[in-house]
C-alpha cells in the first residue's frame, strides 16, 4: 500500500509541474526518435543533454534520462528490424529476426510486435520494480559483492559467446578483441597506464560510444555497398501489418520467459538489457520446438529479446539507486547528472531524496505505456523511411554518426576511432566474427576485471576461495558447463546442421 | 592439410602475430601494484593466452571442416549475408586487399606527412596550414584516380579520410563534398539530384544540431575554412 501512495505521490508531483511534463514528453519523444534514427541512439541524445542537465532541477535531469532510456530502448528496435542497424547493443537480438522479417514484407509486424513486447516488458518490470525495490536492494547488497558480480560476468560472456559468430571460436576471438580493447587505458586497481603508445587520447580507454556506432552503423553502410556491387542489395518491403493478438497470446510463454529473464539481468549490476536480450533471445531458441526457423524471420525472435531488453530497464535503476552502480552506459551518465548536483547514488538517495525516487519511478512507468500509443503512431511514420533510397540514407547516416561520436567528448579523434572501428567491424563481418561479441567484451571487460581483483584480494588471491560462496560458485559452475559443452561439440561433433 | 586453404592459414598467422606482439608489449607495463599480486599485467596476458587459443581452435576447426559454419544454432541465425557478399562480388583476393590497404593508407598519410614536411623544412604557423592544405589537395586526386577502381576500397577509405581532415578543415567545409562523395559512391550519378540531396542533408542537419540543439561541432583551425564555419554557426545560432 506504500508504494501505491507513493506511486501515485509521483505521479501528481510529475503531472502537476507543467515543466516536468513538458521534459517527460520531450523525453519520450527524443529517445525513440534517436532510437529510431539509423546512426544515432539515445546514447547521442543522452550524451548531447548530459551538460544541459545542470540547469534543470535533480528529479529532472534524472527523470529526462530514465525516460529517455526506456523509449529509447524501444526506438532502437526500429533500426535494427528496419536496417539491421542496432540502436543499441540491446538492440542487437533484435535484428537477428527482425530484419529476415523486413526483407520478407513483414516490418510492420516485426516493429509491431516490438512495441507491444516493449510496452508490455518495461511496464510489468516497472511495477515489480516499485513493488521490490526495497527487498531487493536488501538482497543485493548483501548478496552481490565483486565475487558474484565477477562469477556474473564470466557467466554472462560464456553464454553469449556463441551469439553471432559463424563458429564457436570466432565468437570467443570475437569477445576477446571486445575485452582487450577494454584493457587500453589506465589499470583499475593500479592507475598504470596500458596499450597507449605513448598518445596521451589512449590514457583514458577507448570510449564505447564511437565504437558502438562505428561496429554497427558504419560497417552496415559498408556491407550495404558491397551487396549493392555484386547486385544483391534489396531494398526492404514495406508493409503495416501488425501482429494480431491471437498471434501475441500465442507467444505468452516467450513473453513471460523473457520478464523473468529480463529483470534478474537488468538488477544485476553491470549486466543490465544486452546480456538480458541475448539470454531472452537464447531461451526462445532452445525452448523453441522449431529452432531451425530463428534467424530467418521467426516472430518469437523479435518478441523474446524486446521484451526482455525493456524488462531490465526498470530493474537497472535498483542497483544504480539503491548501490550507486550503473548496469549500462545511459545508467552511467545518470550517475553524471547525480554529481553534477553534488549528489551521489546509493542508499542515502533512498532515505533523503524518496520524491526523486518515486517521480523517477512514475515517470518510468508512463513512458513504457506511452510506448505503446507514441509507438503506434510513430512507427506509420517512422517505416517510411524505408521509402528513402540508401544512397542518399547513407551519408545522412554516417553523418549522424559523425556528429554522435564527437558530440560526447567534442574530440575529432573520436570520430576518427568509429569510422576504423567501422572498417575494422566490416572486414571482421565478412570473415564470420561477431561486431556484437566484440562490443559485449568492450563494455563488460572494465567491470570483469575490476570486479575480478576486488574478488581476490577479498578471498585473498586463493581462487577455491571463490567456490566458498553459493552464488559465485554456482554461476561459475554453469559457465564453466556452458564452455565445456560448446568446445565438446566443436570437438567431437560429427557433422554440423549447416542447413537449419 | 585436411581442409585448410592459405587464406586459413594467413587469418591464424595474423591472430598469433597479433598475440605476439601484445605479449611483448605488456613488459612496459609489467608493473607491481602493492595492493595487488597478480599485477598490472596479468589481465590482458590471459585474454592474450585464450586468444591464441582461440586462434589455434579456429585453425583446428577449418582444418576439420573449412569455411562451415558450427553446428550452434545462433550462429547461423546471425548471417547477415556479408561474407557471401564479398566472395560473390570477388572481393576477396590478394589484389582487392592490396588495392584496399593502399587506399586506406591515404588518411593516415594525410595524418602524418604535413607534419614531417613541417619537421623538416622548419615551418610554423600559417606555413603548416599551407603544406597541410597542398598535402590534401594531392591525396585527395590519388584518392579520386583509383576510386573508380576500387570502390569499395574508396567507400571504406573516404569515412576516415573525412575524419582526419575534420580538425583540420572543420565539419561545415567538408560535410557538401563527403555527402557528394558517399552518392557517387553508392552509384548516383545525377548532379542536380545530388546537390539538392546535399542540400536537405546538411540543412536538416544543421538545423536539428547547430540551430536546436547547439552542439558544437568542429569549425577547423585553418583560414579560410575556420571562418566559413564560424560563419554558418553565427547564422544559425
């Protein structure tokens, strides 16, 4: 009943200012259209608000970008169903079924779909959100420490190491160049300066923004243009047909596989919606009794991995507020805007500032319902942009993405690094390795590593001291198991099904 | 030899030299933190070693089965069609990546010579932005002379040509020739068509982030590029 009083406390604080709504809509609209545009995300719009948040009031800054990540989440679907072009790396999963649908004449259905399982995910984690947030938080903060997280880690990379890759080694080499791009810049524990030959932009790492969009965007531009020289390139179909709510019902199973899954990823520090869209998209295959038809345009692969990446939204705010650690990289720019008013998240933002809480909680749960009207209207238009010839789409896209990478930290060199990483990304691409795999390694690695010595100097370098504890031991058990069995099959596996 | 082509043979090559000289270069940082044992070293040798592993696994795996695909159901779902793409297009030769790497040499030339010409003939201020903009004029025509001869060499080139001269020349003077560029690139061939599509780009463009957002974007540091785009933000804003 608290939190119904509370709810509702947050949502006359909200309605009640007309400023705050106008910064809700602007929000709501803003992440999916910068979701939605090819070469942009809602990273770039975070990223371009993120100095002018110091003028609007804390629960405003903070209610803008959680806004604008939930809609965005969802905006980044229409990219990457549209132009296999992943808004986000959430998004990823996504185009793995949504494009197959978009060159077979089936976009609107596929986008369709992803904002009804959008809506749908991000309000029920929302809900459970404000209804758990207490127990959980309790939970996790004396559950996860560094081991658990590291043992998350570790799992999470495992699973997510077949996704993408023609084979189970390029998926791993794939990961690998992912964390050793992590390594560039100074060591978390020692502060000692690595991989940065001598060139003082390398001091602080490679920013994933540029690299995102270079890996994505730009090697998409490139494959689209090879495709165009051999005369293979197709332009999409277009077409409005939405899923109808037998076929909805009809995917119940996935849809609720997916919350569960979905908000266990996205509470779990670090991990957040793109381990969540992999592993909802995961289970859809392996519970699937017709997995050979995933990957080629299967409706269930769009559901599973959009309901799954928008049911960790709502969850990714209990470890940013409750401990003060982010899940992803908008949840890192929050704790941004946090400091910018020279506040810190964490447990005393639960006990001092509980209206922030519950506006940022109210806001959370419109923007999900607003995606499902907001969607609906703005997908009519948004698919018409299918309409547009891609070579006037492509220097519109590498365009925008020129502006999204030098928009974050204003430095050309930034620019310079997404259009190699696209380079990189396109040969990578036509040899069979996952851009996916590698961005998953990039954002996870910092964390792995930091996590993985906080780990042992806490069981004193004695790694069975890791197995001492139940969540650590069993995570990495499971990872372990995952591995084993995927380097088995590589090895004693007679024949591999290369036709479905 | 099983299964294996050179080409299988040159990706584990490239992988384990790769491996190497990451290896070698961690001794700079091989470094003790008092706090931690295993130092600052030892996280990127391990991905160094699953690496090579890896590499060594991949070369095992196309000696089994060549260019298949494992038996892994996601795997085969994410085939976007690239690699058929290249093979189709035949864009995969020792000659197209030869005629590849040397194009995408030009941005890096660009990057370094005008200021090794600067270096040694004693040059600054205003004489550096002259050898700078005489050392582009001449990159960009080699670019143009083998662009229609590779054009995917030229598509991958042009993007990060682009960027290295972004500091340089600023946004506002090379964005009409770059969208101009990505057209051709992209087979359009109709002149008044591409320049009213530049047009609308850049108008809608600066117009969302010059006027509306006022994101500053990169104005150049050389006259009389610097003034052209300090003079379209003052319009706009």
């Amino acid at each position: 009943m608290d939190a119904f009083n509370n709810f509702l406390t947050g949502t006359v604080t909200l309605f009640s200012d007309p400023l705050g709504i106008l910064i809700f809509f602007g929000g709501v609209v803003g992440g999916m259209l910068f979701g939605a545009i090819p070469g942009v995300s809602m990273l770039t719009l975070a990223a371009i608000l993120l100095p002018f948040t110091a003028h609007l009031s804390p629960e405003h800054g903070i209610m803008l970008f959680s806004v604008i990540y939930c809609t965005g989440v969802y905006g980044g679907a229409i990219t990457a169903i549209l132009f296999n072009i992943p808004g986000a790396p959430e998004n990823a999963p996504t185009a793995f079924d949504g494009y197959p649908m978009t060159q077979k004449g089936q976009a609107g259905k596929a986008v369709g779909a992803a904002v009804m399982c959008s809506a749908l995910g991000g309000t029920v984690s929302c809900i459970i959100m404000m209804l758990a947030t207490a127990p959980i938080a309790d939970w996790a903060i004396s559950a996860f420490g560094p081991p658990e997280i590291f043992a998350l880690v570790f799992f999470g990379l495992a699973v997510a190491s077949s996704v993408g890759a023609k084979t189970f080694w390029k998926g791993w080499l794939s990961i690998l160049i992912g964390l050793m791009v992590a390594v560039v810049g100074l060591d978390p524990v020692g502060g000692i300066e690595r991989y940065d030959f001598e060139m003082p932009y390398l001091l602080a790492g490679i920013h994933f923004i540029p690299t995102i969009l270079g890996f994505f965007a730009v090697s998409e531009i490139f494959v689209q243009l090879e495709k165009k020289a051999k005369g293979s390139y197709k332009a999409p179909k277009l077409s409005v047909d939405f899923p109808s709510l037998s076929e909805l019902i009809a995917h119940k199973w996935a849809v609720f596989r997916s919350i569960v899954i979905g908000f266990f990823c996205g509470i779990l520090p670090g991990i957040g919606a793109t381990l969540a869209a992999f592993m909802g998209y995961n289970e859809a295959v392996r519970w699937s009794k017709t997995p050979e038809e995933f990957g080629k345009g299967k409706l269930e692969g769009v559901i599973s991995s959009e309901t799954a990446n928008n049911a960790a939204c709502g969850a990714a705010m209990i470890p940013l507020l409750a401990l003060g650690l982010p899940g992803g990289a908008l949840t890192a720019m929050m704790v941004g805007v946090f400091q910018m008013h020279d506040m810190e998240p964490g447990p005393l933002v639960f006990l001092n500032s509980a209206d922030l809480v519950w506006v940022v909680f109210a806001a959370m749960f419109y923007a999900n319902v607003s995606i499902l009207f907001v969607g609906f209207l703005e997908t009519k238009t948004i698919i018409n942009l299918l309409r547009i010839p891609f070579q006037f789409l492509a220097p519109m896209i590498l365009l925008l993405a020129t502006v999204g990478a030098y928009a974050v930290r204003g430095l050309t060199i930034d620019v310079v690094v997404m259009f190699l990483a696209g380079v990189i990304g396109f040969f990578l691409r036509r040899s069979g390795y996952s851009v996916a795999g590698i961005v998953l390694g990039l954002i996870l690695g910092k964390i792995g590593e930091q996590t993985f010595a906080q780990a042992m100097q806490m069981v004193h370098f004695e790694w069975t001291g890791l197995f001492s504890r139940p969540i650590t031991a069993g995570l990495l058990l499971i990872g372990f198991a995952t591995l084993i069995g995927s380097v088995y099959g590589e090895f004693f596996k007679k024949k591999p099904t290369t036709d479905g | 030899m099983g299964n294996l082509r050179p080409g299988h043979l040159i990706e584990a090559a490239l992988w384990l030299i790769l491996c190497l000289f990451l290896f070698i270069y961690s001794f700079e940082f091989n470094q003790d933190i008092e706090i931690y044992k295993f130092g600052a070293s030892a996280w990127p040798r391990a991905i160094i070693l699953l690496m090579a592993i890896a590499a060594l696994g991949q070369l095992y795996h196309h000696w089994k089965r060549g260019d298949e695909a494992s038996s892994e159901i996601i795997s085969k779902a994410t085939d976007d069609g690239s690699e058929d793409a290249a093979h189709e297009a035949h864009h995969d030769g020792l000659k197209w990546y030869a005629s590849t790497f040397g194009l995408l040499v030009i941005p890096f030339a660009y990057m370094r010579i005008p200021d090794w010409i600067a270096a040694i003939i004693s040059v600054e201020g205003a004489g550096v932005h002259l050898i700078r903009i005489i050392v582009a004029a001449i990159l960009v025509g080699i670019f143009i002379y083998y662009m229609r001869r590779n054009m995917i060499g030229a598509m991958l080139t042009l993007p990060v040509f682009f960027a290295a001269m972004l500091e340089d020349f600023g946004f506002y003077s090379l964005a009409p020739f770059f969208i101009i560029g990505v057209m051709f690139l992209f087979g359009e061939r109709r002149p008044k068509f591409m320049a009213s599509i530049m047009m609308l780009i850049l108008g809608l463009l600066l117009l969302l982030f010059v006027k509306i957002l006022y994101v500053g974007l990169p104005v150049g540091n050389m006259h009389p590029f610097y003034d052209i785009g300090s003079w379209i933000v003052t319009v706009l804003q």
